[in-house]
C-alpha cells in the first residue's frame, strides 16, 4: 500500500474513531485549522484509490468506511520506518532512544520483561 500523506493520516485516524463516516464528519473532528471542506474530500477520494477506504453512495452523498485496520496500517508503518530509517534493527531503534535519552531503564527493563514472557502492552 501507498504511504499516507500528513492529511491522510489525519483523516484515517478519524475514520478510525468513527469507524467510517461521511465527509463532513471527518471535517467536524479534525483540529484546527481544518481544511476546506473540497480539500478534505479530494484527500478522501485519494484514500479510496490507495485502497485505504471504501464508499458507499447513500442518497446524495458517500459514506466512507476503513478498509484496513488502525493496528494492520500501524504494523505496516513502524516495519516500513524501521526498515527505511533503522537498517530494518528493532535493536537500533531502542539504541537511539536509549542515546537520546527518552526511554529509561525501567521502561527498558518492562520491554525485556515482555519479550520473556511474550506479552504485549497496550
């Protein structure tokens, strides 16, 4: 699938929360600014040709609901960002935030926990 642009992914993020809807619901949650109205539109009418959302013609109007999931997008972006940005290495990935100091040892500690014990946090 095709990378989000910034509008986008702020109007998947909504669609995500409303589990579909129509334009102007989307436009009614956005933080402002928001955008025009026609430009928000265009940027749904994008998502539904990368495959993102499907629509369906109610009356005069569409209605827009997620094709893909909010945790499979996030799955497919953080291996995308790792691989691009991190030489494909979870293991540079904690190392640059370690260095950069904004994860600490205890959280450190809680992620080893995890992975011994094979569970995920929420």
């Amino acid at each position: 699938m095709e990378r989000l642009t910034q509008p986008e992914e702020e109007a998947m993020q909504v669609l995500w929360q409303l589990n579909g809807g129509f334009t102007k619901d989307v436009l009614d949650l956005l933080p402002t600014p928001k955008p025009p109205y026609t430009t928000l539109a265009s940027t749904i009418r994008n998502l539904e040709r990368k495959g993102y959302l499907r629509s369906e013609k109610l009356g005069n109007s569409y209605r827009f609901a997620p094709q893909i999931a909010a945790e499979e997008y996030r799955k497919r972006f953080m291996s995308a960002f790792v691989s691009e940005y991190f030489k494909n290495s979870y293991k540079e990935v904690v190392s640059f935030f370690a260095k950069d100091q904004k994860i600490s040892a205890e959280e450190l500690k809680e992620i080893i926990g995890m992975i011994e014990n094979g569970q995920r946090k929420d």
